[in-house]
C-alpha cells in the first residue's frame, strides 16, 4: 500500500500503519524498549519529516496518473526472486535457535538495555553522534535559503 | 503476557515479514518516479533489517541484546538519511519545480 | 571507569580530528567570514597532529578494544596513516579550490568540518571489527559525501549528482545492512573474529545459505559504494556533477574506505570465503563487469571527469580480481594496488583542477595546448595517466602486476587475460587526453592559455609524480611495507 498509493500523502499514512504493524512485532519479540523508540523516532519524526517535506515541495493535489516508470516488469521479477529465495532459504535452514519459543523470552527491561548500550557499545553511540551532528549541518547547509546578493548575508555573520 | 495462544511464533514467520517488507521496499524503490516515494520505500526496507534484527535477537542471543544494539543504530541512521534526503528534495525543488527523478535528468548516464 | 581512559589512547587519532572539526564548526559560527582564512591551516595542522599521534601512540601499542569492536593493529595503523597523508594532500587542494566556489565559500566552515567527518569515517572504518562499527563508519563516511556533492547549490548538476548518489547510496546502506542482519542471524555473532570464528566450527560456508545469501547482499553494498560495475549508475553522473573537488574527495578517500572496509569484512570476518562457490563468483563476476563496462564506456567520453568515473570503475574491477583469492600475497596486492590508485588519481584530478579553474571548462578539449604552455605539470599529469593504463615504469605497473598475478595464482587466467586486453584499450583514452594536451590548439580565450598554477599545488603534484614513479624504481621498500601492513589482529 505504501508503494501502491497514487497519492503521494496517502502512501506515507500507509508508511506510519505499517511502521506501527512493525513496532507490534517489536513488542512480541520482548523489545518494548526498542518498540517505543520505533513509535517515536520513525512515526514522530521521520515520517513526519516526510510530512512536511511533501508540504514544503507543494506536492501536486490530487492522483497522479502515471506514478510509475516503466520498469514494472523488471523491478516486479526482482523483488519476487529475491523473496522468494528468502523464504525459502529461512524454511530450510536450521539456524542455531537457542530459544524455542517467544514466550520463554524474557523483556529487556531499559536498564539492561542501557547497561549493553553503554558499557560495550559506547564507541559506536560517540559516532553516532557526530554522524547525527554531520547530518544535521549537512541538511542546514543544504536547506537553507541562498540570497544571491552577498552583502545581505554578511550582515548575518559579522555581527 | 501470552501472545501466542494457539500458534506458536516462530523465527521463521518473523525473518518471512521480514522478507516481504524487503521485497515490497525494493520494488518501490525500482518503479516509483516520486523521489519522496523512493524514500519511503527505503524506509521500509530499513524496517525489514529491523524485524530481523530484533527476530535474530531474540531467538539468538536473548541475553546479549547485540541485535537490539544493532537496531538501535539502524534507527539512527535512518533518521539522519532520512533528514539529509529531505533537505537534497528541498534544494532540488527550489530550482526546478519537480521531484520527479525521471525528469532530473541533465545529466545523462 | 579506569578501563575507559585507557581504552580512550586508541582511538586518540579520530578524537584529535573531531576535536578539530567541532573546533572548526564553532569558530566559523562565532567569528564568521573573518576567520575563513585560517581554517585549512588549521585542518591541516589537526590532521598533522594527529598523524604524529597514530604513530606516538599507536604504532607500537597494538590491542583490540571496546568490546573487541575497535582494532589496533597494523593493517588500521596503515590505512590510517594512509588516508591521513592523502587527505593532508587533499586539504591543500581545497584550500586553492575553494577560493573559486561562491558557496563552497560561503559555508567553508561546514566545509571544511565534513571533509573531516569522512576522514574519521575512512580511519575508522579501517580499524573497525564488528558489524556495528562497519555499517556506522561507512555512514559517516557516506552522509558527509552526499552533502558535499551537493554544495554548490545553484549548479543544478551537482544537486542532480547529489540526489542520485544519495538514493544509490541510501539504498546500497539499506541492502548493505540487511546483508548484515543475516550474516549476524547465521552467525549469532557480530564480531568479526567471533564470526569467523563460528564459521570454522561450524561448517557455515557450505551449507548454510542464509550465511551465503547475507554475504552476498552485503557485498552488493559493498560494490554500490567502490562502483563496481553491475552497481555503478551512480559514479558518472555523480563524478561529472559534484564539485571537481569532492569528486576527488569521492574517488579517493571514500573509495579508499569502502575497500578498507570490504578487506576487514571479507579477511577477517568472512576469512574463509574462498570454500563458497558463489560467494567467489559473485566477486568474479563483479570484478568481470567492472573492467569490462569501466574501460568500454569510458572510450566515448568527453567530459573529464566523466571519463575518470569509468575509469575508476575499472579500477575497482582490477581490485576486485585481487579478492577473488585469500592468501596473504593477494591482500598486499590488492594495497599495492590501492597505494597507486589514490596517488595517481589526487594526482591527475589536481591536475584537473588547476586547468578546470584557469579555463572553467571540464572537458577534455580544456586540455588543449597545455603541453607547451605548461611543460612540466603535463609531464606529470602524463605519469599519472600512463601509470593508470599500467605500463612499466609507474606505479600502477606493479600494481596491476601484482594483483594479476594473484588471479593467475588462482586459476582465474582467464580473467586476467580479460584485464590485460581491457587495459590495452584503456590506452586508448587515456592517450587521447595526451594528445589533446600535445597536438590539439586550444580554441578559446588567448589569455586563458597558461593554466595558473601556486606553487604549492605544483610542489604536491611533484610530490605526487615522484610517488608514483619510485614505487616502481624501489618496490622492495613498498612491498616490505604492504607486506606489514595486511597483518591482522
């Protein structure tokens, strides 16, 4: 539904269903925190990002006639192999499940998350941050707004 | 907290959503003309890598969390790219009035 | 709390650039255009400091950390030491490229900052050993680039170049992490070593298909991001659109990254890939397609920087048939390789640059004349294209040496014999710029005869040049160095 939608807004309400679908699987795989983050970050900011990004474009109103290229076939075929080996491929191999069964699972209470997350993964969260803080710039720099006389936008920096 | 009364949920079932989101992602992601739907779709393959890495997490490694750890960082990334991506939309629009990617198209492969 | 203050003496290098990047940022917000003049200084001098710092304090303290995910050892200590001597080369250009950029100009602070992010990125990504830190520091490589070839921001091409390397790029991330989700459900693992470690005991590579399928799609990642052919739609585009500069940023220090990444991937985690039949043809196919299609293409183009993107496509390919076999000699092949690829690109792109400012054009008609108004910086822009067809007495000779003889080691003398017909019609190219700089008039301006060159940028490209020929004439010491340098934790 998100890929078939003609209308552009209509295919990213269908992103936050199933973005929420997902974060339900994410509570019955014991990872509640994980599922609020989900609910939180994908359905309160990006998608919403999204949102505005569509109202800041002025996307067309109304259906698009022709939302697609020409490569139906092709993409159509790809996406079917590629699934289709998947599930074979995962029906057929034992993977080394420790656990049996969800229900024998226990939830990951926050504090052991942030335990995990802060003793073995800290390298990764300082670079995650200076990722966030790159992208962040990055999109100012890239956003904003060019006055092309440059007197205008001296004004701004040399205060 | 019993989720499965009658059927028991199975890493298979989860890693096959899985796939089909992927599929679903990557076929959007070949089609579609809008580049925001583009972004969508990749999107959802993102939350494809997700599902499984929370599936493996669970089945796997249920004390270590190290799949969780791995998704957290996938979130990460996608809020970061998502946000880049916007703002690339952004200053394309202001110039040329469409974000239609079959029509971006100066330069030609 | 104790652990974590010495774990902190390892990655010293990468905090002394991002110390210097956040230095960077804040000073240009709060002094503003004043201060725009001291900042490639000053990113020259951080990454100075914390080049003397990898080998102060890394060089001979080699160890794994933070949960085993962060390696020192000689294989990072190399690549480090690497990325930062040419990304210093790289700053230097900068300094006099963007003196020609209005909004490269009006935003050098942010510039400036994320070129330093892709350096921490390229460094990290070389000493990482999880998949965590795999996927994360190709991140902070790739995000910064897509900005970057979008900077100039009333060029439509280069937005245009840097939409299309972003949905390419986004979706190779996107493919690349799935890949590794089932390589981490085959394994349980996530650490490399741990990885390998569970491929051995149990057998994976033969049987266990959600492994193989996990490698394979990681490597399709992989592939998107060093331009390897069947995935390489992106690199002309971006290359002809994006900022000559960036371009550079991108065939160099990136490109570098990625193969950093893909050796930590393939040698360490996945070390016993060979014993998989599809794993090794997925890679031989790649490396077929690269030089095919990178050589074949590149034959019609007029566009500079155009041609140089089919070019280093095929140079991935010729990388890429040094993958196709494990033991130790490929892997210093494939170094060897890289060495001469990123000296003799800077090299040629600089070259580039200085022409692209005098004439501001892009094509290779700009060439025209400049073998008698400029004699010497032709002379090395020749080293470097004869270098990059392989012909002997440059670098890429014992480069493309080297990793053909891997392959015929292999069995793959097919392939190679594939490689060496596909560089004689390189010549073909290549040569054609060379006679555009010797025998064709240059038709514009008459002022514009003389391409201005500073004579720092024209002591680098000697430096370059020099480089590029004493790894043949002295190859014993390269060897010996490439040697040390692929040795593993």
């Amino acid at each position: 539904m998100v890929i078939t939608a003609k209308h552009i807004l209509h295919s990213s309400f269908y992103l936050i269903a199933s973005l929420l679908c997902v974060a339900m699987f994410f509570i019955m795989l014991r990872a509640e925190y994980l599922a609020a983050v989900q609910i939180l970050v994908y359905i309160g900011s990006i998608v919403v990002l999204i949102i505005f990004a569509l109202m800041l474009t002025r996307t067309k109103v109304g259906d698009e006639t022709n939302i697609s290229n020409n490569q139906k076939i092709f993409a159509a075929f790809t996406a079917m192999i590629l699934f289709v080996c998947l599930t074979i491929v995962f029906f057929n191999i034992n993977l080394e499940v420790k656990v049996e069964s969800i229900s024998k699972v226990s939830i990951v209470s926050v504090k052991q998350f942030a335990e995990v997350l802060f003793s073995a993964y800290t390298l990764p969260f300082e670079i995650a941050s200076l990722l966030l803080l790159a992208a962040l710039v990055g999109s100012v720099v890239l956003a904003m707004k060019e006055k092309t006389e440059e007197n205008n936008d001296n004004k701004k920096f040399t205060k | 907290m019993q989720f499965s009364a009658g059927l028991e949920l199975k890493l298979e079932y989860f890693l096959a959503i899985a796939a089909v989101l992927f599929g679903i992602g990557t076929y959007g992601v070949l089609t579609r003309r809008h580049v925001v739907h583009i972004l969508l779709s990749i999107e959802l393959m993102l939350n494809a890598v997700l599902i499984n890495l929370i599936a493996f997490s669970a089945f796997l490694t249920p004390e270590k969390l190290t799949g969780q750890m791995f998704a957290v960082f996938v979130i990460v990334v996608a809020a970061s790219e998502v946000g880049v991506g916007l703002a690339i939309i952004l200053s394309i629009y202001r110039k040329r009035k469409t974000v239609d990617v079959d029509k971006i198209n100066i330069l030609k492969g | 709390m104790s652990i974590m203050s010495i774990n902190i003496v390892y990655i010293i290098p990468e905090l002394i650039i991002a110390f210097f990047a956040l230095l960077i940022l804040l000073l240009s917000v709060f002094i503003g255009k004043k201060f725009d003049i001291a900042l490639a200084p000053i990113s020259v001098f951080g990454i100075f400091i914390s080049l003397v710092s990898v080998f102060v304090f890394n060089f001979y303290n080699k160890s794994s950390v933070f949960n085993n995910s962060f390696v020192v050892d000689n294989f990072s200590n190399f690549f480090r030491i690497f990325i930062l001597t040419s990304s210093l080369i790289f700053i230097v250009f900068t300094f006099s490229y963007s003196k020609g950029s209005i909004y490269i100009k009006r935003h050098l602070g942010e510039f400036y900052f994320l070129i330093l992010m892709v350096i921490i990125g390229a460094m990290l990504m070389s000493a990482s050993c999880d998949l965590i830190m795999l996927f994360i520091s190709l991140e902070l490589v790739s995000i910064p680039s897509y900005i970057l070839a979008g900077y100039e921001k009333m060029n439509e091409k280069s937005e245009e170049a840097s939409l299309k390397y972003f949905i390419l790029g986004v979706l190779a991330t996107a493919i690349l992490v799935y890949g590794f989700s089932l390589v981490y459900g085959a394994t349980g693992e996530i650490n490399l070593k741990e990885i390998a470690r569970a491929i051995i005991n149990r057998n994976l590579l033969e049987n266990n298909y959600v492994l193989i399928i996990g490698v394979i799609l990681s490597l399709v990642g992989f592939a998107f991001k060093i331009g390897a052919a069947p995935f390489h739609w992106w690199a002309p585009d971006t290359y002809e659109g994006a900022p000559t500069i960036i371009t550079t940023l991108i065939t160099t220090i990136v490109k570098i990254a990625a193969f950093a990444g893909l050796i930590r991937f393939l040698y360490v985690g996945i070390s016993g890939f060979k014993n998989s039949i599809w794993i090794v043809l997925f890679l031989v196919l790649l490396s077929l397609l690269s030089v095919i299609i990178g050589n074949l293409m590149a034959l019609p183009q007029k566009n500079f920087k155009r041609l140089m993107a089919y070019s280093s496509i095929a140079h991935a390919g010729y990388i890429l048939i040094g993958f196709s076999s494990a033991n130790t000699d490929a892997q210093f092949a494939i170094f060897i390789y890289l060495l001469a690829y990123i000296a003799m690109n800077l090299g040629a792109f600089s070259v580039a640059m200085l022409v692209e400012k005098t004439r501001h054009s892009e094509e290779i008609k700009a060439f025209a004349g400049i073998g008698y108004t400029n004699p010497f910086i032709s002379i090395c822009m020749i080293i470097f294209l004869i270098s990059m067809v392989g012909l002997p007495p440059f670098a890429g000779f014992l480069g493309k040496l080297l990793v053909f003889k891997a392959g015929v080691e292999n069995n793959l003398t097919w392939l190679v014999i594939i490689g060496v017909i596909t560089s004689v019609i390189s010549l073909w190219y290549y040569v054609n710029i060379i006679k555009h700089m010797y025998f064709v008039r240059y038709e514009g301006d008459s002022s514009l005869l003389k391409i201005k060159a500073s004579k720092l940028s024209v002591f680098l490209i000697t430096i370059l040049a020099i480089f590029t020929i004493s790894m043949v004439i002295i190859p014993s010491v390269f060897i010996l160095v490439s040697r040390n340098a692929v040795v593993f934790f």
